[in-house]
C-alpha cells in the first residue's frame, strides 16, 4: 500500500458541493487506522494489487498518514489499485470526516464483491467499468510522459515526485493563475508516477 498526499482526486468523478457534504450515520468513534486496514483488507479480498490512498493527511516519513491529524478543510479521499491489469479509481467526500469517506469505499467496494459473489460474471464486469480509471487525455496533439510533466528522470523517487508535484501546483494551480489544463496534467502525471515508483 502507497498513500499520496496531497489529495489527488480521480478527473472523471466530480466533487461534492461543501453544502451538500453531510455527516454520516457510520460510527463516529472508529479510529483511522481501523478504517484504513479495513479498506486495505477490502481490496485484496477483491484481488486488488497496488493500492494508492490519497488524502489531504499529512504523511508521516515512512509515508503513512499521521493517525492523529489537525482539522482539515477537505475530507475527501481517493483510492488508486490495479485488478486484473486494469488501473482503478475510487472516491468520495460526501462525508464531514475522512474517516466516513474511506468507510463508505470499504462498503461499496464490499458490495461490488456481493455482486462478483452473488450475480454473473457479466454484471461483476459491468459494475465495474465506471471505475476504470480514465487515460490521460491527450491536450492539443501533446502527449507527455510523467517524466517530461513533472521535469524528473524515470527513476525518481517518491520524495522527488510529491517535491515536483508541488512544485508545479503552486505555479500553475488555476487559483494562482494557472490554467485547469495544465492542472490535470500535472496530477496525472503525479498519479503516473506513483503507480511506476
């Protein structure tokens, strides 16, 4: 399992309006760490390989997020794993904490098993084929390896990619006069880069 912070959040799921986001009924006392192995063991039940969790939760320096965090403004959590060869995407940030967020994938992903379980083979595959994570697009012609995005050699490091990343977000983040093309860019080049480190 990788975690990737800052949170990089999958371009074909929109997000959730801050007035719509809500607290759940999941209970509240569970602690981080519970959900977040909780989610973990839910993705190799589903024979998932290479599980990204990426989240707004500052990491601690073996690349865990801390288990006790300071409020955060963004709760919403994104999920990035390969099954059966295919790179797949999962979010949510209905939820006022990020811990309710990781609960309601663990509960999806458990259910899309109750249909691998329970229904044919045909409806497992089409469940899940709008969770396919989306190839980059190609922007005006250009296509651009991770590497070319991001200025860094293919053998770069985690450390070096999450220095990159923000490096290039603080200058072309659409708030700071940037444009969203570039943006998106940018973050799949990150979510490129950390599937291949």
């Amino acid at each position: 399992m990788h975690t990737a912070f800052p949170l990089t959040w999958p371009l074909h799921k929109p997000r959730t309006a801050h007035w719509k986001i809500e607290r759940s009924g999941f209970d509240r006392r569970r602690s981080f760490a519970t959900v977040r192995d909780e989610l973990v063991r839910e993705i190799e039940r589903l024979g998932g390989k290479s599980l990204i969790i990426s989240t707004n939760i500052p990491l601690r320096q073996d690349g865990l997020p801390y288990a006790t965090y300071s409020r955060i403004r963004d709760f919403g959590v994104a999920i990035y794993f390969k099954r059966e060869g295919k790179d797949m995407a999962f979010a949510c940030d209905r939820w006022d904490r990020i811990e309710d967020n990781m609960h309601a994938i663990t509960k999806t992903i458990d259910a899309l098993r109750g249909v691998a379980r329970w229904g044919t083979g045909d409806m497992m595959q089409a469940a899940f084929t709008g969770f396919t994570a989306l190839p980059p697009p190609i922007v005006a012609g250009m296509s651009r390896t991770w590497w070319d995005v991001l200025g860094l050699g293919q053998g770069a490091g985690r450390a070096e990619i999450d220095a990159a990343y923000k490096r290039l977000a603080s200058q072309h983040h659409p708030d700071k006069g940037g444009s969203t093309a570039a943006m998106t860019e940018i973050n799949q080049a990150r979510d490129e880069a950390l599937r291949a480190a």
